[in-house]
C-alpha cells in the first residue's frame, strides 16, 4: 500500500486485518530452507556478531523482539508480534515522499540444537508488498570456535511499482541489509 501521507495505528491495523488471510504473492513458499529459486533477484549478508553461548542467547533474544528492524527510517508494525509460523507484520518506510506499508506473514521456523545451533524464522511477502518472495532471518552458533553470527537470506522480485523505482529498490534492499546488521549487532554488543 502506497499513500502519500503516513497512515494512522488504525489504518495500519486494518492493513493487516486484510491481509492476515491473504495467499502469499509467490509461488515457491519456504524456499529459503534451500537454494533460492532461478527468475528472482538473491540478496545474502552474514555478520558476526560475537562469541560463546551468552552472545547466542542475546542473538536469540534479538530475533524474537525483532531487534533486527531497529532502525530510524523504517517502522515494524508491530514489534511485540509473536515469532510463530502465521504471524502477520507489515514494515512501514518512506521513500522519495511516498509511504509504503508492506505485508509479510511467517512461513516457518528454525530452532536446531545440538553442538551447532540455529535459530530464526523466514518470513513471505502477501498481495500488499512492493515485492514478491521470501527473506530469511537467522542467528547461529558454531561450537568449533564459539562464533555466533547473524545470517539473512532473501530472494525477491519487484511489483509493479517497485519495477518503475528498481534502483530505489534495489538500494532499500541493500541499506536494510546493512541497518539490519548494524541493529543486531548492537543488540548484542549491550
């Protein structure tokens, strides 16, 4: 959904009514378990974010409060969501004057223990996103030598207004990756 003026809580709240529901607007759901699939644009960034098992409990912790959306220029709508396969979200930006409310809904999630530890969840873009696909959001921990890191995986293709704006896109793509980094190192570093 695109406006010039940025919505209200209660128009946000209806956004995500209607679309709570909604099919997801790509065919290869839960795609990012694997190798993404061909025809889409493949956005993939690690950080690490520190080590030992305090920082991976931190790193968990980040997740599930969504500490990775920390930023100025964008909003979460809404952080206390629950990380639950079917939740629906919407992230709320400004660009070039035009406000953008884009829906996503869980597709899965990842918690794997043993000496090697995931974990995180992929979310799917519904009808009302500037894009089609899925992204995924992960925090690891590798026993051999103790680091954790911060792994995001996307593949995505543009509607049509984000096809006339593909440059924008593509550079909102890549300052989220950025950001969402700088956010979940932070949360960690605390």
């Amino acid at each position: 959904m695109y406006s010039l003026r940025k919505p209200s809580d209660g128009a946000i709240r209806e956004f995500l009514s209607a679309q709570k529901d909604q099919p997801f607007s790509y065919a290869h759901v839960a795609a990012s378990r694997g190798q993404p699939p061909g025809g889409y644009t493949v956005d993939h960034s690690r950080v690490r974010l520190g080590e030992g098992a305090e920082a991976f409990e931190q790193a968990v912790r980040a997740i599930r409060e969504w500490k990775m959306f920390a930023m100025p220029w964008l909003q979460l709508c809404w952080p206390d969501a629950p990380i639950e396969e079917g939740a629906t979200v919407a992230v709320l930006l400004q660009v070039l004057g035009l406000w953008s409310l884009n829906a996503a809904r869980i597709v899965y999630l990842i918690d794997e223990e043993g000496a090697d530890k995931r974990f995180g969840f992929a979310y799917g873009t519904l009808p009302e996103h500037g894009e089609r696909g899925e992204e995924r959001f992960t925090v690891e921990f590798h026993a051999k030598d103790q680091s954790v890191w911060y792994d995001v995986c996307a593949f995505s293709r543009p509607n049509l207004l984000a096809k006339l704006g593909y440059p924008v896109a593509r550079a909102m793509q890549k300052r989220f990756a950025r950001d969402s980094q700088a956010a979940m190192q932070k949360a960690v570093q605390r």
